[in-house]
C-alpha cells in the first residue's frame, strides 16, 4: 500500500527547515544532495553519536553552509539508529493549513493514526499512510507532510505539519463509452461530479447512461466518507432504470429505486436497495411464464459482498489469485407485491505466471443460485430479472463476480427457453422463444496468454490468447429441483474455444477473437466464427 518514493522530510531540532532543501511530502527523494567532502567524512566519524529530535546541547552553527552540514550530519546519525533499532519518539503537535473549506473534523478523523506513534520509524509509517488517506478523500489537489523537531524542552517529541491544497475546481464532468458485465452490454455514460460543496468532502455526482441495447439510466447520488463519526464512509443513490429485454425475453423493466451503501471496508460491503419495479410488453407476443411475472412488484433487499483480489490486474492478470462472494436476501418489507428470494453468487479466479512473454494461465469457477422463500415457496417461480442468464459481447476473463458470460454466445444466448405467443396459429420463426434463464448456473474457463515477440506489439500491451470456457443454467423452482439430475446437468453443458488478439486501452479491453462451439443446443444463440468483445475492469 505504500510506496517507498513517499518520504516525508525530517529536520533536526537545532534549527528550521531551509526553504531551498526541505521536501514535501509524497516527492521523489532518492537523488539527495551530495555536498559534502573529505572533512565532511571526518565530522561524520566524530559526531556519530550525535543526538536529534530535543537533545539541546550542540551549538547553533554560524552560517547556511555550516547550518546545512549540521543538519546533513544529524539525519545520517537518525539514519543509523533507525536501521539499527526503533527510535523512541512521540507526537507532540499536529498543525493542519490549507483547508479553508473542508470542515476540521474531516481531517482529524484521518489522522488519527499520527497521535499513536511511539516511535521514528512508525511515525513514517503513519505519516505515509495519512498521505494516502487524505488523498483518497478526492477533494484536495496536493497533500504535504512536514516532520520537526518538537519543543526544545521536551525531547524525543516531534511536530508535523499537514498542507493541503483543496481542489481549484470542484466541478467536473467525463463522457465515454464502457462495457459492464452485470449490463451484458456497452453503454455510453456521461456524468457530473462537484466535490466538498458543504465541506464535509462530500462528492455528488449525476449520470446518464444509454445502452446500445436501447436501456437507459438516469441517476444522482452522494458520498460521505465520514458521517456522525461512523468508520466507514456512507453513500446514496437514487436512480431510474430502463432496460428492453424485448428480443431476448418479451419484456421491459422499468425501476425507480434508492440504493444505500450502509457499510464498507477493504473486503466487506453492505447495502440497501429499494425499488418499484415494472414488467411491461409492448410486444404483446410474450411466453405464459414472461405473461406471468408483468406487472408491478416491490424489491427490498439486503446484500453482502466479500471480494478479495490479489491479483496483479484486473484487465490482463499474470499472477495471484481473486474470490467473490455475493449474498441478497429480497422480501424486507411487509407489502404482498414485495419479492422474497435467496440469491448466492461466487466466483474463484487463479493466475500462475509462465516465465516466459509475460505469458499467464488463468483459471475460473463462478456458480450461483436463487429461490424463493416463504409459504409454498418451492412452487412457485423465481422473480425473472433475478435470475441467471449467460452470455453477451464480454470477456469471461474481466466479469469477476459470478456467472455472467460465455465466448461464443450471444446475450440471453442458452439456457430454458419457452415459445412466444403464436400469431395466426403460425410461429415459423425458429428463434421466436423468451430464454427464461435459470435458478441454478455453473461456469469455468481456462485462459493461456502471452506477448508477441515484436517489440512494439509489447510496448503498447497487445498480445495474444488462447481459451476454453463452459456453463450452463438450469430450472430448480416451481418443485423442478425433484427432476433435477447433475449428470442431466453436466451432460448439457455447453462449451467453446479460441485463440484471439486482445487490444488493452486505458478504458476497456478489446478482444479480436475466432471462437469455436464444442457443444451447444438447438435453440441457443450461439455461432462459430470472429467475434469482437469490449470488457471494462471488473
């Protein structure tokens, strides 16, 4: 988490920081000064027991170049008791400047770590972490630590002074176009950000967002990373949805809804979301299933996700390894119309590097499960946007998460399908079926890449890969879990492979890919031949 370039400066009790060789905090310190000589070397071996940080006994030097000396000589010996054991030191005054907007208590909350240092070297530690911290906040430009000696009358203290910038211009805006692999689609997302509008380091932000498969997302929310001295910071969104499953499934959604981030850390995250949601069909040609579930219901569930990612990247990882778990509950409201159902997701990812062109296996198992709960839940249907669905025009390698896609098959591509409704007693066309997606779904994949060996293609991160993926979905609610069968299961996998050329870019992954369908079933959409799939990070 740190980065060793972050040094804060240090300055001997005997005099003050000189303006032309004090560094701040977070710069590149590694090509210091060499002024000195041969006598210099000489008064380092005489004054190698010199004291730092209080010890009032050595005299004042007289001018600049002996004052910089003395100092230089001071911060070797600091440097010698460092390495050879911890130097005793405590905080004695934190000075904060700068911060003519952002409220006090914003920074003191994340600098608390710097009043319980007992020590230099933890000092160091702490002061780099605050660094980062304040940092994190996104409400200041730039962020220097100064480190001093403390009062002459109380040695073995120091004083450190915080300087922060705030940002010039609060208001910011971004547009660009993205692939989500919870969307199964790219989007083009335009957005509005103002920071520390009450001082609080508060951000909001407003989006819009059109997909290219005719959904649409209009949001505003907010972000609080200390509220009412809670440890974890606190977010509000509200949100108006549109997605049009009508070429897939016979159906839009339509939901108007408030998600609240209640809880969050490192690898922990809770949240609240509550929703009024729509089934429509325009169409009118939907399935008796899809007939079924139109019309208004209410969501209120609470969800849990542990994630874990020790991977190098998210966009082309070469080692480590990654795990996702993903736990909702829905049915948290006493309304008849409000949906009840258990969802589980996990997804376990592995990267061994190869040793050679940066070459890498990735393995991968993501699985998930829903079911109703409550009186006769066993017969009845699972809500239809809660299920599992695979496939869509991303990589299988960038949706880390849970059961999302497949190379070679396309959005809503495989799994339970039901005929739509007939017009005239005919329905000649052989893709007029509503794919139902399933309760139960299972995927893996196994992913070998490597650099070409010109060096160009290197430089820009271009390289090569070769893959295998496969999955499959499956019914268990309305009591088909009694039919259920794993060897019925895994007899109906589908799976597919390919070699393919990937174009990384600072916003998404480009895949140029030759996919090849080992197995698939009649009425899936699936096709052997060039594909090209835009993945952003996971």
């Amino acid at each position: 988490m740190s980065n060793p370039d972050l040094k804060p400066e240090l300055t001997t009790p005997d005099s003050k920081p000189d303006p032309e060789h004090q560094k701040p905090f977070g710069t590149n310190d590694a090509d210091e000064e060499e002024d000195g000589d041969d006598e210099n070397d000489v008064e380092d071996e005489e004054e190698e027991d010199v004291d730092v940080f209080g010890e009032p006994d050595r005299p004042k030097p007289r001018t600049r170049e002996d004052k910089f000396r003395s100092d230089k000589l001071k911060m070797e010996s600091l440097l010698r008791r460092m390495q050879s054991g911890p130097v005793s030191l405590r905080v004695h005054d934190v000075i904060v400047k700068g911060n003519t907007k952002t409220k006090d208590h914003v920074i003191a909350a994340e600098i608390e770590e710097l009043k319980r240092v007992g020590s230099m070297q933890e000092l160091l530690k702490a002061s780099q972490l605050v660094n980062l911290r304040l940092r994190a906040l996104d409400v200041f430009d730039a962020v220097k630590i100064t480190l001093d000696s403390g009062p002459p009358e109380l040695p073995g203290t120091a004083n450190v002074t915080i300087e922060v910038v705030e940002t010039a211009n609060p208001l910011s805006g971004q547009i660009g176009a993205y692939t989500k692999a919870e969307a199964r689609s790219s989007t083009v997302e335009g957005s509005l950000k103002y920071k520390n509008l009450f001082g609080y380091a508060d951000i909001w932000d407003g989006s819009l967002a059109y997909g290219c498969d005719h959904s649409a997302e209009l949001s505003a929310g907010m972000y609080l990373p200390r509220f009412k001295g809670l440890a974890t910071p606190v977010t509000a969104r509200a949100y108006l949805l549109s997605q049009d499953w009508l070429k897939f499934s016979s159906y839009k959604e339509r939901s108007l809804g408030l998600s609240l981030g209640l809880f969050s850390s490192t690898y922990h995250d809770v949240s609240y979301n509550l929703a009024w949601r729509t089934l429509t069909d325009p169409s009118q040609m939907s399935s008796r299933p899809v007939r079924r579930q139109l019309g208004h219901n209410l969501l209120s569930s609470l969800k849990y996700t542990f994630k874990f990612d020790q991977r190098n990247s998210s966009m082309r990882p070469t080692r480590g390894y990654a795990f996702v778990s993903t736990s909702q509950i829905g049915g948290l409201a006493p309304d008849t119309r409000c949906l009840r159902f258990l969802r589980q997701e996990f997804d376990l990812r592995y990267a061994v590097p190869l040793g050679f062109y940066r070459a890498a296996l990735n393995f991968g198992i993501s699985g998930g499960v829903v079911f109703p709960w409550g009186n006769g839940s066993l017969s009845r249907p699972s809500s239809l946007p809660e299920r599992f669905f695979l496939g869509g025009n991303v990589s299988p390698l960038c949706a880390l998460g849970g059961p999302t896609a497949l190379w070679g098959f396309k959005t809503r591509g495989l799994g339970p399908t039901e005929p739509k409704r007939q017009v005239h007693g005919e329905n000649s066309d052989p893709s007029g079926v509503d794919f139902l997606g399933g309760d139960l779904a299972v995927t893996a994949l196994a992913d070998l890449s490597f650099d070409l060996p010109l060096r160009w293609f290197r430089e820009k991160g271009i390289h090569v890969h070769a893959f295998a993926c496969a999955g499959n979905v499956a019914k268990l609610t309305e009591n088909e879990y009694q039919n259920f069968s794993v060897q019925k299961f895994v007899e109906s996998i589908r799976s597919s492979v390919g070699v393919g050329l990937v174009i990384p870019t600072s916003l998404f992954r480009m895949e140029l890919n030759y996919c090849y369908i080992l197995k698939k079933f009649d009425h899936d959409r699936a096709k052997s031949g060039l594909w090209l799939t835009f993945s952003g990070a996971s």
